[in-house]
C-alpha cells in the first residue's frame, strides 16, 4: 500500500466496518460474520493473528489497535498475503477455514506482467481454503491493474469493484451484504428442496 492519506482512509472503512461487527451479530437478520483476520502487506506482510479468530469484543478491539499502527511501506508484494493466509492465517485452530478473502489494493504489483506470482498464490489460498472466492477492491490505483484483478476474481469465482476513495467504505460492506445474499439463496434452495421431498 501506497501514501498516507489512502491508507488513512482506508483504515476508516475497515473500523467502521469493525464497530458494527457486533451489532450485526446481535440481529438475527444478517449474516453473522463469525471469524475473521486482517493481513497487511507492502514489501513485507503482517497478520494481525497467525490464526482465524472468532469474533468477540476482545479480538475487535485487538485487531482495531493493530490496524492502528500499520503504516505505508515500501512495495506492493501482492502474493504475500495470499500465501500468509493459505500458510494458516486463514484457518482457525479448530480447523475452521475462511470462506471468502477481501482484497483491497491501491497500486499493481510490484512484479512483470501478468502477474503470474500473484495469481498463482492467490488460487492456491483459495483452494488451500476450500475454494473460497476472493472479493478484489480496486481503489486509487492505476486502471491498468483492472485486468490482474478480475483475472484474478474470476479463476477464484469471486468479484470485482473499482471504487474512488469515498466508496471504499460501501465495498467493504458490501462483501458482508454479498455473503448474506449468498446464505439466503441457499436457505431458499434447501426449503424448496424439503418442500419436494414432503410433496412425494
């Protein structure tokens, strides 16, 4: 990640999104996001945890004050992340894996076309991790990484947003919305499936 102020902004989505982690969970009409890492990465990459955490008070307000203290540096290795997550910081101590990645990114990689490095470690996380999709965000980069970036969505059957700076904290939502609509699709499909069976 690159520059001050993008990072400060994009800081500003995820604690939103972070606060009302708990709130949501209280309803019984959303999507209730039950695990959850955060991985930073630049020339080198961090994970807030080496493990998937369940989500509580406690580890929303840890991963808040870790988010806190990244800063912007240096190169955008765009595999890092990947690998870090299918290396276990994806997966919960008691085998719980992720089921969908949010990727958001300013800049290219910072690698040749086409990327390779990046695209192979991304489909590899994501088979490691039960063929996941992975929700790629484009925000304040260059349009010329659309391509690597929907390319990489669609081998993992994930999707693909580019957003200006004031939108970033509706894609990040969004991927809570895209998660639900999916639990709701197949929540219908298995009642309509129990209402054929009753039917014979």
């Amino acid at each position: 990640m690159a520059g001050e102020g993008r990072l400060r902004l994009f800081k500003d989505a995820v604690l939103h999104f972070l606060k009302n982690l708990i709130a949501q969970r209280m309803s019984p009409y959303l999507y209730k996001l039950t695990h959850l890492n955060l991985i930073a990465f630049s020339t080198n990459c961090e994970a807030a945890h080496k493990s998937l955490q369940p989500v509580s008070p406690a580890v929303v307000a840890g991963l808040t004050g870790w988010l806190a203290r990244i800063k912007p540096d240096g190169q955008t290795h765009s595999w890092l992340p990947f690998e870090m997550a299918r290396d276990g910081a994806g997966t919960s101590d008691d085998g719980t894996t992720v089921d969908r990645i949010l990727f958001i990114t300013d800049g290219a990689p910072s690698e040749m076309h086409p990327f390779q490095r990046s695209l192979d470690a991304a489909k590899a996380a994501s088979a490691a991790l039960g063929d996941c999709p992975i929700a790629c965000v484009a925000y304040g980069s260059p349009v010329d990484v659309d391509g690597f970036l929907k390319e990489l969505a669609n081998e993992t059957k994930g999707t693909f947003d580019r957003v200006d700076i004031e939108g970033l904290r509706e894609a990040v939502t969004a991927v809570r919305k895209a998660k639900e609509a999916d639990e709701k699709r197949l929540a219908q499909a298995k009642l309509e499936e129990e209402e054929k069976l009753a039917d014979k």
